[in-house]
C-alpha cells in the first residue's frame, strides 16, 4: 500500500486564513498569478518534514500577519482505497514559541524527525537554479532531501551529528577548562554519525548514477556526479569502523584549532557534491543556465525513478515550483510523461495555465486566486 496526500488542511499559515484541500489525483497542478498563494501551499507541505521546509523560514515568519500567531498544517494519507490512514499535523501555538508540535493521528509526538517515518519531500524552487553557482552548503542540502527519500535514518544521523557538533562547539569556547570526557562522548557521535552520513551520501550518488541511464536524454542530459570531502574519500578506501576512529582521532587532535576557529574544520558539514554535463565533459557551473536547469531537474527525475523502484512504504512526494516556465513546450511533455510513469505524488505551480496542457486529464487543475482555490475542468 503506498499512501498520498489526500486533503491538506491549512490555519493561519502564510496568506491563508483556512483552508480544507481535497485531493483526488497524484498530480496536482496550481496556476495563477504571482502572489497568489501557490509557493505557500507547496511550502506547507513541505513543513511536514524534519527541517525549516523549502524556504528556511523561521517559524514566526509563516505564521499569517494579522492572525493569532499560530499555524498549523495537518495532511491526510491514505490510498486509493481508503481516505484516511494516517493524519499527520505540525505547527506552533504562538510567535514566541521556540519549537513545532507535531502530531500523529491525534497524538503528541516527540519532534519533527518522527514525521520521516511517514512522508519525504524533493522540492525545486526557482531559487535552486543557481545551485551549481552557490556554495556548497545547498548542494550538500538538495543531496541530503534526496537521501530522505530512500533511508530516513539519514536525517537522524544529520540531526545527531549537528547537536553533538554544536555542544562540542560550546565547550570548546572555554578551551583551557573543556571537560575533556564530556569533549570524548561528543566526538564520538561526530565520528559515528559523520561516517553514516557520508556513507549514505556515497551511496545516494551511486543510486543517481543508476537511474540516470533511465532520464538521461536530449531533453535531459546525464548529470556526472563526485563527492569532495575527507570521510567519503576515506570510505572509498577503508572500512567505515576504520574512518570512524581515524576521524575521531583528527577531532581530539584538532580540538585547539577547531577552537580558536569557533567551529569544526573538517567533517561532512563541509563536503561538496561535484555534478557535471556527463556528454559534454564539462562541470555544471561553465554550462549554460538552461543546461543547468535541465541537469537539476534529471537529477530530481533520476531519484524518483529510483525511489519508484524500490516500492517503499514511506511516500515521496515531489514539490516543483515555477519547474516548467522556462523549458520548451517539447520538454514540458517529457518532464510530465516521466513524471507520470513514476506514480509519484507531484505537486507543480505555474503562472501560465497552458503550460501544463500536456499533462491532460492526468493531473487535478487548481486555480489560485487571493489564497482561493478552484477546480478547472480540463
């Protein structure tokens, strides 16, 4: 049985006051103009995710200007037989709180990184078209929302590693009368959750490299991908149990550099996801901004096809927003043709209606207007 959101219930978030979406079909398609709420509703489902969602918003900036300071986005998952299996809901009560409830059919649950056992999101934004110009840190992030899709004890090893990394920060400030032992436990959960995360990550591109065989086309050329950082190079050649002492070895031994710096210098926090245009040998940074953008979206379509393969219990559900505005009407087809083949939940917006004409009967049509949503007949 696999699940998909079937209605996503909206309070105080963003532009809408309240919302009670019902959703018949895997793919969804929002249309309007812009300021309409399209990218709000997307962002809303992505907050139902470990993580600050697809804008890294804080969580008093999402809460509706004018409303009582909360917010709250509940999904109903269920199939095509039953409407409702399981109720997810995340929010917070007022703009001074500090952290998300979540909810499981009801029920309180310990944190954000609970809802991993039940959905993964993939997002495309227009501000990820300069991902391969940027620094690493959002390449290491798109990477690491792929990894989701396939193992969410990814995202526990990255919330381990980041808490022991940040106590570890704090007690170097006072270096001279750190407690060398409590310094001892923290690095070796960095040691432990470091390598589990450049493992995954190792095996993500490997996973990529694939499925890419199955995209790769002239309407989406093969991105060629290589990892830079210390631990996944030493894992192409050692055992993980061998990494993980050697790295726990380097963090004792850099303690007074790692002070003086006010962060750890080494480590996954610091890799760097390499992609580069496979026919034309050439790194994605040097091709044109319309190649790059093909290459983001094969990657995107190399990990559904992966994901779709395996058959998982846990739901990936695509969000692309504003993906189809600057590809040809050719490309358009084959971007939601592949899409479809997945069986993938997808969710798409658009300021133009006919850009997604090919997608037919295929997908639900919604026009958004002033955070109103309606049905168009196809």
């Amino acid at each position: 049985m696999v699940l998909r959101v079937r209605r996503i219930t909206l309070n105080d978030f963003r532009s809408y006051i309240a919302l009670s979406l019902p959703l018949e079909k895997k793919s969804i398609v929002l249309t309007g103009p812009n300021g309409a709420g399209k990218t709000n509703l997307l962002e809303a489902l992505s907050m139902l995710s470990a993580g600050r969602g697809m804008r890294h918003a804080r969580l008093a900036e999402i809460a509706r200007q004018g409303g009582g300071g909360g917010w709250a986005v509940t999904a109903v998952l269920g199939d095509d037989v039953d409407e409702e299996v399981t109720r997810l809901g995340i929010g917070i009560e007022s703009l001074a709180a500090d952290k998300r409830l979540v909810r499981i059919d009801g029920a309180h649950a310990s944190g954000p990184t609970v809802l991993l056992d039940y959905l993964s999101f993939l997002w495309l934004t227009p501000a990820q078209d300069r991902l391969f110009m940027e620094g690493p840190s959002e390449r290491r992030r798109f990477l690491d929302r792929m990894i989701l899709a396939h193992d969410a004890a990814h995202g526990k090893a990255a919330a381990a590693y980041e808490k022991a990394m940040r106590q570890r920060t704090k007690l170097l400030e006072n270096f001279r009368h750190a407690d060398e032992a409590l310094l001892a436990v923290l690095e070796r959960q960095m040691a432990e959750a470091g390598v589990a995360i450049a493992a995954a990550r190792r095996e993500m591109t490997s996973r990529l490299a694939g499925a890419a065989g199955a995209v790769g086309s002239r309407h989406f050329p093969v991105a060629e991908l290589a990892l830079a950082g210390s631990l996944e190079q030493d894992l192409a050649n050692h055992p993980a149990a061998e990494v993980e002492e050697e790295y726990e070895a380097r963090l004792m031994a850099g303690r007074r550099r790692d002070a003086d710096a006010g962060r750890a210098l080494e480590g996954p926090h610091r890799s760097d996801l390499i992609v580069s245009h496979r026919d034309k040998a050439q790194a994605a940074r040097l091709c044109s901004t319309g190649e790059q953008k093909a290459l983001l979206i094969g990657l995107v379509l190399a990990n559904a096809k992966a994901v779709a393969r395996l058959q998982r219990g846990i739901p990936l559900i695509l969000l692309l927003d504003e993906v189809a505005a600057h590809l040809d009407p050719e490309r358009r087809a084959a971007l939601f043709d592949i899409l479809h083949e997945t069986g993938l939940q997808t969710f798409m917006t658009g300021t133009e209606a006919d850009l997604f004409d090919a997608w037919g009967t295929r997908a639900e049509h919604l026009d958004v207007r002033d955070s109103q949503l309606i049905k168009i007949t196809f």
